[in-house]
C-alpha cells in the first residue's frame, strides 16, 4: 500500500474514531447539564449544579429596578459541611485587571502618565529580558497586545507553592522570545497586568493597591474587597477545591484580590453604567478594555458581567476547578442568564 493511500484512509477513519470516542466515552455530566430542562428559578439551577460536581456556588443578580438577590448551594467548606454563604469572601483572580485597568485610565487622564510610554521607560533593567521593551507601551499591555509570554504559562510555573512576589513572579515571563511583534496581534498575559501594577506603584509612590482603595473602593462604598488573602480572617473565605485532590487548597496564596459577590456586583453597575469613572475617563477607558471579566486560580472561578439587553449584572462564583469545571460553570451560567430572560419576559 502507498504513502500516499494510507493517508487518504487516515483523513477517513480518524474522525470516526474521534465521533466513536465521543459517543463511548462522552463528558455526560456536562452533556446533561446542558441538555436538562431549564429550571423555573436560579435558586433550583444552583442546587443542580452541585449535583453535577461544583462543591459551591455563589450568585449575585442586580437586575435594575429590584433589589439584588442572593443564592447559594453545596459547600463553603466540603469538610465541614459548612453551606455555601452568598456574602463569603472569595479570590476573584483576574476580575482584578477591572480594578487595574481603571487605576491606569484614571492616571492618564489625569495626565500622570501616558498611555503612549513605554515599558522601558518605566523598567530600563527590563531592556533585553522582555522583548521589545522599548517599543512595547502601556496602551498595548492594557490591551493584552504586547507580545509578552504569560508567566502563569510557563511550565515552571509553580502553581502548589506561588511567588511570594511580583518580581519574583515576573522571573517566569523573563529572557523569553516575543509572542509576536508589539502591537500585531492578541495574546492574554497575566504579565502585562502585573507590569501595570508595578507602574502605577511607581506613578502614585505606593501600593497599587491602596491606590485602587482610594480612587474606587472607598467612593462606592465597598467594604468587603481586599488586596490579598493576608487582609482577611481566613475563616471568612470560601474554601477552594481541585479536582482529584482532596484537601481545602484556600490557603495557597496567589496574591489574588479577594470579594464578595455583592462587592464585583457593585462595582461592575458602576464601572457600566459611568458612574465611577468621568465622562473622559469613560471614552479613554472604553478605547482600552473591556467591562466584563472572569477569574480562574486553583480552586476558584468567576465571571462577572453585565447583560444590557436586561440592564442585570450577573456575578457567580465556584469553588471547584480542574477537570471539566470550567465548562461545567459557564453552562450553569448561561442557564441563569436564560432563567433571568424567561423570567422578564413572561
């Protein structure tokens, strides 16, 4: 038999012993999670995503015109059987770039930076250890179009015992290539928002995250968003779980800020309906980022967004990642959505 006809045979057979493996060997707890009839309210669509495997879930529904309501199922500590609590702090992850990307619109506006600078400008010792750091400004970091590696990417990266801090976290994305020139494509990076944070330090001469307290916390009134897992009483916390590991895994710090749901919620009404940021800092700001977020660290995932079609923000939290927890969460929170929709519309 030719090369050239056992190829023409591999194109044929090799999709249907994929379709085949599909069909034996399916992911059915998400295959039934998304298929289940659609339940009459949140709370019930909560209740059988634990289920299906989420040890906790938390939501938070502003929708305009009502009061916010509050749900929760399954565990804030599986070993415990401590039940969910829908005020629990939570490690929110990357909805913090939200926070970042605020800080950075409000200084440039304000003309204590520009967007237009450079990374070098502002970390010469970089030059030669990221790429293009002389080409590389802070409008492309905001944007994630800058070409620097992910640190979090990095299969070094030491996700059981995390950096203790930023420069020491910084050392996974160093004297790598660039993912493509600055400013040619897109690529997410947890590097460019750290780099940003290191900036705004220097800009305003203390910690970012004070000056994210400052400018956003304490004008909305929001009392229960912290930097980092050392400002809180651990207790207050929902614990977080990975899947085929056993133990609460809460205590790994990977510097992420922590929050309600309530406290996203508030925050993201605002952030979308202008009023936290001046009518410049809007335009700036919408020419950067983006209004929505989710987060992802071991043991913790999130999305947080605002629906204009129903003027609602829908936050959720789980407590379960790894395996197929992610997909699982996003039909559990495409489910809510379309409850919410049905709802307003009957």
């Amino acid at each position: 038999m030719t090369k050239k006809r056992i190829i023409h045979i591999l194109r044929i057979v090799m999709p249907l012993v994929a379709l085949c493996c599909l069909i034996i060997f399916p992911p059915w707890v998400l295959v039934w999670a998304w298929i289940a009839p659609l339940p009459a309210t949140v709370q019930q669509q909560l209740n059988d995503a634990a289920g299906h495997g989420l040890d906790g879930i938390i939501v938070y529904v502003d929708e305009a015109g009502k009061p916010p309501a509050f749900y929760a199922a399954g565990w804030k500590n599986r070993e415990n059987k401590v039940p969910a609590d829908p005020k629990a702090l939570f490690k929110i992850a990357s909805i913090s770039k939200l926070y970042v990307a605020v800080a950075v619109t409000r200084l440039a506006c304000n003309k204590r930076l520009s967007l237009d600078e450079s990374l070098a400008q502002y970390f010469p010792e970089l030059v030669g250890r990221i790429a293009f750091a002389e080409k590389i400004t802070l409008r492309m970091m905001l944007q994630h179009r800058s070409g620097i590696p992910n640190l979090t990417d990095n299969p070094a990266f030491p996700w059981a015992d995390p950096p203790k801090s930023s420069r020491e976290a910084l050392a996974y994305a160093l004297d790598q290539p660039a993912l493509f020139d600055p400013g040619t494509d897109y690529a997410y990076s947890n590097t460019n928002y750290l780099l940003l944070a290191e900036i705004i330090d220097q800009v305003v001469g203390y910690n970012h995250q004070q000056f994210i307290k400052e400018e956003i916390l304490i004008p909305l009134g929001l009392k229960n968003t912290f930097a980092s897992l050392h400002e809180v009483n651990p207790d207050d916390v929902m614990s977080g779980y990975f899947v085929g590991w056993q133990p609460d895994i809460k205590s790994n710090n990977h510097g992420s800020m922590i929050a309600t749901a309530e406290d996203v919620g508030l925050f993201l009404r605002a952030l979308n309906d202008g009023s936290l940021l001046s009518e410049a800092e809007q335009e700036m700001y919408s020419s950067v980022y983006v209004y929505e977020h989710t987060g992802l660290v071991p043991g913790y995932q999130s999305i947080a967004k605002y629906h204009k079609d129903i003027d609602t923000v829908i936050i959720q939290f789980v407590n379960t990642s790894g395996g197929d927890m992610w997909t699982l969460s996003e039909i559990v929170y495409k489910r809510i959505v379309k409850i919410l929709k049905r709802r307003r519309e009957a």
